[in-house]
C-alpha cells in the first residue's frame, strides 16, 4: 500500500514508539504486509474486519514462533507468513462469496440463440 513520504515517517515513528513501550525492541515490523492485510480484510468484509485481523495474524505468529526470546526470528518471519496466508486467502474467500460468478449455463437461454 503505497504511502506518501510524510505519511510513511509518521507511521515509521509511531511504530519505533509502539515497540519500545511494549519492550518488543528487536522486532522489524513489515509495515506493508500488515498494511495490506487491513486493506484486504476491509475490502473483503467490513472496514471493522482490518484491525481485528492484524491482531489475530500477530497473535497467531506469536503463539507459533514461541515467546519473548524463545523463538528465532527466522521462526518468528515463518510464522508471520504462515498466519498472513491464512488471512489472505480467507480474505480471497470473502470477497468471492461477496461477488460470486455465475457458473456457465446458470443463466439458462438468456445468452443463446434460442
């Protein structure tokens, strides 16, 4: 989700801010992924639906990757993906039961020639 400059420097600041009074100090936040999994989830369901879904993606990576210093960042990035596929394809799955396609012939003679 692109961002203008001023934009990306607020949320980067805000983020360093957030991390450090949560004492997660080393974790890299991948502003974009979270970012476009908000988007996905509002397009896909309801505005509501974005935040609710960037907490559970985190939750589950966490429970996934282990606590504090337990799990490896490597574990901890795999986790992330995992959750966010998750997310994304029930986020696929929404927006096709929103916007289902009409399966061939299911409009009967409407488009033929009969």
């Amino acid at each position: 989700m692109a961002q203008n400059d001023d934009e990306a420097r607020i949320l980067e600041q805000w983020t360093h801010k957030l991390t450090q009074a949560l004492q997660i100090l080393d974790l890299k936040v991948d502003q974009e992924l979270i970012l476009e999994l908000a988007r996905k989830s509002a397009d896909s369901v309801t505005h509501a639906a974005a935040p609710i879904t960037a907490f559970l993606v985190g939750y589950a990576a966490a429970l996934e990757a282990g606590t504090g210093s337990a799990g490896s960042k490597a574990a901890s990035t795999a986790s992330i993906t995992k959750a966010a596929d998750v997310a994304f394809s029930l986020c696929a799955d929404a927006r096709q039961q929103a916007n289902p396609q009409p399966e061939p012939g299911a409009q009967g003679w409407t488009h033929s020639a009969q």
